[in-house]
C-alpha cells in the first residue's frame, strides 16, 4: 500500500488521505485502481451540509466485465481457493486487524459519506464490520463435509465447495458493515467477489478492498466497481459469469434483480429487503421505561434508515396514552446535530431525496389521520443538510399509509389494541416480515407470540437484541436470504455428492 493510505484521525486528514491515493473517483479491480472504462464520474454529495466530497467513478457494463473476468481467473486458477483454510485464515484475520488500525479513517469515512454520527461509525459500524470479517475468519477451518452411509464396497461423502463468482449488490445505510456480511462469508468459503456498493457510500469499500489486499488477499479476487444500481448494479445482475447475487436494498429492485436471473443464467439470488417491523407493548410488561426507550431508539438509530426499523409501535390501549409520552419525551430530547459532533446522537439522512421522501410520507400519514406528537418536519435547514427530527405519530390506523409502506426514515406511528389477537392480526398485516418485538411480563404470552408473529427476527423484552451468531433475514416480501451466522456461510457453497466404488 503507498504510503498515503495511512490511518488518518482527522477529517481533512482523512480528505487528503482519500485524495492522495486518488481512490474515489477509481475501481479497485484485479488489485489496481483504475478509471472507468467510458472516464464517466458521478458527483458524491455530503449528507451533513449538502457540499460536494468528491467524484466516484461511475462504472457500467465494460468496468463489470474486466471486474468479473479478474474475478473468475481468480477463481480458475485457484490462487484463492486452492489454499489451506489456516492460510485463508490468516490472511482473514490480518485484514480485520488492519480495518483496526485503519479503524478512526474507515469511521471518519462513512460519516463524511452518510451523515451518521461519528459515535455511531466509531461505536458501531467499523467495529461491526471488523467482527464479522473474524468471525468468518475463525469459521472456515470449522466447515466439515459428511459420509453417507453406504455399502461396503463404496465411499460416498459430500464436500461444500464454493460456487465461482459472488456478485454483491448493497445499500448505504450501514456501507461497509452490509458489505461485510456479504463478502467476508463469501471469500471465507473460497469465492471471489466483485462488489458494488450504494451510490451514496462507495468511500469505505473501496478502502477496506485495498487493506484486503494489503493482507495478501490476491489480486482479483476481491473488486469493488462502484456506479449507478441502473449501470454496474444492472451489468452484475445481467452476467452470465457472475454465480450468484447476494443483496441487501429496496423490494423493487430485488424483484428486478430475480428478473435479471431469469432473463440471464439462472444466477442463485438472495434477497433481504425492506420491513414494517412492530414492537408490541402489552400492559403487563415489567419495565415500561426500558420498553419506551426501545421504543424509541429502535427507530430513531440511524435516523431510522435500518431495514429492521421498529416504524410500528403497538399499544395496548389501557396503557396508550402514558407510554406514548414517555417516548415522545425520549424524541424530544434526542440530540440532533452535526454527525461530525462526537455528543450528536443523530444525524443527517443519506440525501435530499431521502429527506423529501420521509417529509411526504409524515403529510401523507396526518391527511390519513395521523397526529404529530413529536417532531414532523425538517430541521437544521440552514446547514444545508438533509436533517429529520424525530418524529412520532398518534392515532395511526391498521390502512393508513404509514402502517403500511416502509418510510427509511425516523418516523415512529403509534397503533392502538385491545387483545392479543388483535395485536397479532395488525403485527402480521403488513407484506413485510423482517422483525418483531414484544414487550411482557407474562412467559406463555411472550411464547404465544413468538408463535404468532410472522418474522425472521423476533425479540422479547428487547430489541435488536442479537449479533453476528444469529443469522438476519425476513420472510414474505422482506426477502428470504439469510446474512450472519454459520448460515451465511454456506448460503456461498454448493454441495457436492462423490461416490468412489472399489473391490473390498
Ligand atoms: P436500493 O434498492 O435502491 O439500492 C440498493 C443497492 O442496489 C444500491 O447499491 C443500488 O445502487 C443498487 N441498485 C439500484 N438499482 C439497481 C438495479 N436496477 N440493478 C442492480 N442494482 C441496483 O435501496 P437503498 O435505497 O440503497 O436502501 C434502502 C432499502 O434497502 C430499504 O428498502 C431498506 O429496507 C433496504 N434494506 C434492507 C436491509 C436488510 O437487511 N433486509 C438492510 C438495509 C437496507
């Protein structure tokens, strides 16, 4: 690595780093930087204030084809694969400890990218992704294959072997940490890679694929192409030498993404999309205040752009009015402000079309008889920047659009119930199926709605309560693919039977 890609622990330090290595407006294929193919760059604008950061080169179909044949020679010539799973290890390892070092510029990154909070990259995000990166590292030298029970005269045994070419496709609401859960399996089982990160957050990827290589990852096999999802996205899904696609983003383009399968090699697809997910509250629940702030944080986290976004509140309605106030108080009170802030607890939403989305979302829901407890509208406008403030919604009814439609945005919409029964009927009324929440004292209701609750994520007495160990998907129309755990991990392999006859 050139000298310029040292850990940065300033913000300029961190644009000049960038600048030097002259990166972001690069592909990283077969271990080099290079322009795209056409010279075509887009412009990448800061959440924070609405400025400029830099250009990012806009990839198409010519820049995915070099990508892909680096990838696939990479993968032919087994200079990845082909060696011991201690030596894959170490290589795993070597990089999740270089994001370490490189940790404060990687944080700094995504903050300068996302308008996230720098406590919530430092915090989380960077760490995040570094843990999984080991955790897969520490999981490839445990795969073991299996011997079927067979006559004498035969051995048949089954071996995981990896399937070629992973085309990852991900969002920009947790950049490097979504792609993380992709790649990291992904090489951990032997694959090659070639990633296309989200529009608005291609800087921390195409980074950490340096530091990859840096850890001797060889050439080829890890590519970052970064461009438009209609261009480099549209190429990877569309390839005929591309094995599968791994995605996490928004329902319509992964019904596109299944089309370009069809329309293309039969590439496997997995998906994990969007959600409506609720928290139900029940009167009985032991500890209302640690209920409220879940509540609130469980949407209010990332400005609410996190695909399990707790955006349902359920009440029940002996105790509605009182629990709702408490969350409004914990709304009220968030510290919005500059992401740059180590003290700001919220920040800027990813763009202006993100903002101009959540604002009509929250019109949509009063002119259908909503009511604004907390928050509504935009705020910090004369930074320039794209600022949300918290916002929670009363008197939401089963139909109305923000019961229904998922917002990415921090909008909490608050329904009343009466009886289980019917907190179930509303918690499963939704297309979506990602995650669920509930809140009581009382065990055999606590089972009856893990029972009931039409998710793949279901949590009791808390939220978001799981990590790396657990794998993450929804069911119905958020997605049937499975991120995290040793899951993952051989959603990347195919099975492969071998039969060997001989004389005894
Ligand atoms: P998006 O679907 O617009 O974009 C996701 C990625 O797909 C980006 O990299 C984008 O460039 C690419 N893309 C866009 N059009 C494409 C096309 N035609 N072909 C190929 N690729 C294309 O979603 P987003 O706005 O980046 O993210 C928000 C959505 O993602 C929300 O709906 C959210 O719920 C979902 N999400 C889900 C999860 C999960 O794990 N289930 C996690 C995060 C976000």
């Amino acid at each position: 690595m050139s000298a310029a890609a040292k850990p940065a622990d300033t913000l300029a330090g961190v644009i000049e780093a960038m600048q030097a290595l002259n990166t972001p407006d690069k592909a990283f294929i077969d271990g080099q930087w290079r322009a795209s193919h056409s010279g075509r760059t887009f412009d990448n604008y800061s959440s924070r204030d609405g400025g400029l950061i830099n250009r990012i080169a806009a990839c198409d179909a010519a820049d995915v084809d070099a990508a892909v044949a680096s990838a696939r020679a990479a993968f032919e010539d087994r200079r990845w694969r082909g060696l011991a799973p201690k030596q894959r290890k170490t290589v795993l390892r070597r990089f999740a400890e270089l994001m370490e070092d490189h940790a404060e510029t990687l944080a700094l990154l995504e903050c300068l990218d996302t308008g996230k909070p720098i406590s919530n990259t430092r915090g989380f995000d960077i760490g995040a992704a570094i843990n999984t990166t080991r955790y897969y590292a520490e999981a490839l030298d445990k795969i073991y294959g299996e011997v079927a029970p067979t006559p004498e005269d035969r051995l048949s045994y089954v071996v995981h072997e990896p399937l070629g070419v992973i085309g990852a496709i991900v969002p920009w609401n947790f950049p490097l940490h979504m792609a993380m859960w992709k790649v990291a399996p992904a090489l951990a089982m032997g694959n090659s890679v070639v990633l296309k990160p989200a529009e608005n957050s291609s800087m921390s990827a195409l980074y950490a694929a340096q530091l990859a290589v840096e850890a001797g990852l060889p050439a080829g096999v890890w590519n970052v192409v970064p461009g438009l999802g209609a261009e480099a996205g549209d190429a990877l899904a569309h390839h005929m030498d591309v094995d599968m696609i791994t995605f996490t983003g928004s329902g319509p383009v992964g019904r596109q993404l299944m089309r370009a399968s069809a329309d293309s090699n039969l590439k496997r697809v997995s998906l994990e999309l969007g959600g409506k997910s609720p928290q139900i509250v029940f009167a009985d629940c032991d500890d209302l205040d640690q209920a409220a702030a879940n509540a609130a944080w469980g949407v209010f986290y990332n400005q609410g752009q996190v695909c399990t976004a707790a955006s349902r509140l359920l009440v029940e309605a002996s105790i509605k009015d009182a629990f709702v106030e408490k969350v409004a108080d914990i709304a009220r009170n968030i510290k919005v402000g500059d992401p740059f802030d180590p003290a700001t607890q919220f920040g800027a939403m990813i763009s202006q079309r993100q903002m101009n989305t959540a604002l009509d979302y929250i019109e949509k829901g009063i002119a259908e008889g909503g009511r604004v407890v907390a928050g509504g509208r935009r705020v910090l406008g004369d930074t320039g920047g794209y600022y949300v403030g918290p916002t929670l919604l009363d008197d939401i009814t089963p139909d109305n659009v923000l019961a229904q439609e998922e917002v990415f945005g921090p909008v909490l919409s608050v329904l009343t119930f009466e009886d289980e029964a019917e907190a179930y009927r509303i918690a499963n009324g939704t297309v979506f199926g990602l995650a669920a929440g509930v809140w009581t004292g009382n065990v055999s209701r606590a089972m009856r709605a893990v029972k009931a609750l039409q998710a793949g994520l279901v949590w009791v007495n808390g939220w978001d309560a799981c990590d790396i160990t657990s794998p993450f998907g929804g069911v119905k129309q958020s997605g049937f693919g499975r991120d995290r755990s040793l899951h993952a991990l051989y959603k990347y392999a195919d099975l492969k039977a071998i039969s060997i006859s001989y004389k005894v």
